[in-house]
C-alpha cells in the first residue's frame, strides 16, 4: 500500500503527502546517509527504502491525478 509506506492515509491532501515524502526522502536518501558516514550495508537498505518511497508517491499521483 503506497500510503502505507509514506505513512500517510488516505484521505490526506495530496499537498500533505508530499510534504511526508519530502521528509522520508531527506531521511533515507544515500548521499545524506553518506555523509553522515552510516556503514554501506545501511545505505544500501536506504537505497530500497528510497526505491519503495518514490514508488509510492508516484503511484499516489497517478491515481489522483
């Protein structure tokens, strides 16, 4: 479920959504992870975690879209 994984419900603004997909972007993202010197197996659990992220935003836009 995209909500799910954003953490969000369903009956959310789509405004509201974005602002949760921004922030687990900001947390998960690898550069960031990187940078804080987070050991590789880490970042490359984040790496899935972003791939799951973005799925879900996009799946969420396509159907209120």
């Amino acid at each position: 479920d995209p909500y799910a994984v954003l953490g969000v419900e369903p009956d959310m603004a789509l405004d509201e959504i974005r602002v949760a997909w921004r922030a687990q972007v900001r947390e998960y993202h690898p550069d960031r992870l990187i940078a804080r010197g987070v050991p590789e197996e880490a970042v490359k659990i984040a790496e899935k975690h972003m791939i799951a992220i973005n799925r879900a935003w996009e799946e969420i836009q396509e159907t209120r879209g």
